[in-house]
C-alpha cells in the first residue's frame, strides 16, 4: 500500500467484501492500517448477492455491524442476465464486468472515491496467462488505478499476497468464511480454474514460479499507478484547502 501510495487522507474507501477469505482478510487489513496509519479515511464495504440457491451473505452482514462497519448489500439476478445476454464469453468474465459496474453506481452514489478490492498474486498469474493465451497481450490486473470515468480510483492492496497465505490468515483468526461465496461459479467450468491447476502443477516442479512471474507482471501491475497517485494528492490537497 505504501509502494503504490494507495491510500491517502480523507479517502472514502469501499471494499468489495464478497465473503471469501481473501476479501475478508483485506477488511482487518484495512481495519488495521486505519487504525494506526497517520492518515485519517473511511471504510465500508459492499457484498454483491448473485440471487443463486447456496449464497447467503446475511452472516456478512451481521459480522460487520459488529465491527462497526457500514456495509451495502446489492442483490442482482447475475445467471438469469448471463443467459439472457452473454454471448462468446466466459461466465466469469461477464460476471466480473456486472459487479464491477454494481460497484461503480454505489460508490458514486455514496461518495466514495477508493474501490478496495482483494485479488491477489495467484489471481494476477492466472488473468497473465489467460491474456497472453486467449487474448495475444501481455496483461493483468494492476495494482492503483484510475477508472475510464476519473473519478474513482482502484487499489488492489494483496497484489504481491499468495492465496496460501490469505487461506492461512483467515483461518489462524476463525475469519467467518462463505466457502462458496459465488455458487454458480463454482458450479461452472472455467478458464480461470484451468489456469490455476496449471500454475499449481507447475509449481510443483520450480517453488521460484510465483516469484519470477512476480517479477515478470511487475511493469504491468504498476500501469496507470502514477496517474492515480497525483489524482489522489490533488483530492488530498482540496480536502486539506477547504477544511483550512
């Protein structure tokens, strides 16, 4: 976070809190860093409900209120739109670009400017690879960026975080995991999960996988970084003009 500046005072910061053990990691990370970093911002987060039998994310809801925590819940028929209009794409990228969206309308609706989301290293090798095998680029998610609109921006605070440790994390501190958290993903076959068996199977042989493909994704991660950064100074600065 402090690599890529990500957070800076008077942020308005959502996290999208799915109720996997890599978003719910992320939220006592931020609690944490909101606790002792020497900035002051505030923190939410928002569950999308996929409507499908098996998700309940009611529990989520509980455990925040008892954090103090505001949290959003946004329900959306995701299957019933997926058979309706996806054409030529896998489920899980379409599923990707409707909650991403869901999550734009409420932040903007609600004043926040930071979308906090909790993909981490394991997820950027796979989308690499998926890129560069479906896609013919060199790409993957990135780390701090500003949206096409310009006025929101993404951090993605477990870039360099293996999945193993998040699964660890969460369950040293009895975190209240959803394991199916997306049901009908799982219940599909995807592109994503061949990627990840294959990365796995390939680790088996070179323990160095993740940290050279670490290195390798580095350029990409940071693309748009810089942009986002001064954007955030410059909305630092007006905060701190208006209060004087």
């Amino acid at each position: 976070m402090m690599h890529y500046q990500m957070l800076h005072h008077g942020d308005r910061v959502l996290l999208g809190l799915s109720g996997g053990k890599d978003s719910l990691s992320l939220l006592h990370i931020l609690r944490h860093v909101q606790r002792r970093a020497p900035i002051d911002f505030e923190l939410a987060a928002i569950t999308v409900d996929p409507m499908v039998p098996g998700f309940d994310p009611a529990p989520l809801g509980q455990y925040l209120a008892r954090l103090g925590i505001r949290h959003y819940r946004v329900s959306e028929d995701i299957t019933g739109l997926a058979e309706e209009h996806m054409i030529g794409d896998s489920y899980c990228s379409f599923c990707s670009r409707l909650k991403r969206g869901l999550l734009y309308r409420l932040a903007r609706e609600r004043g926040f400017n930071v979308l906090a989301l909790a993909q981490h290293l394991d997820d950027l090798a796979e989308s690499f690879l998926m890129s560069a095998f479906h896609g013919g680029k060199l790409n993957t998610m990135k780390a701090h960026y500003l949206n096409d609109a310009g006025d929101l921006r993404i951090i993605r605070p477990l870039v360099d975080v293996r999945e193993s440790t998040l699964a660890e994390f969460a369950r040293q501190h009895d975190l209240p995991v959803i394991p199916d958290n997306c049901p009908a993903c799982f219940a599909m076959p995807t592109q994503r999960e061949h990627y990840k068996q294959l990365l796995a199977a390939e680790e088996q042989g070179n323990d160095q996988l993740f940290h050279s493909l670490r290195s390798t994704m580095a350029p990409l991660v940071a693309i748009g970084a810089d942009q986002a950064i001064e954007h955030a100074t410059a909305q630092a600065g007006s905060l701190s003009d208006s209060r004087a």
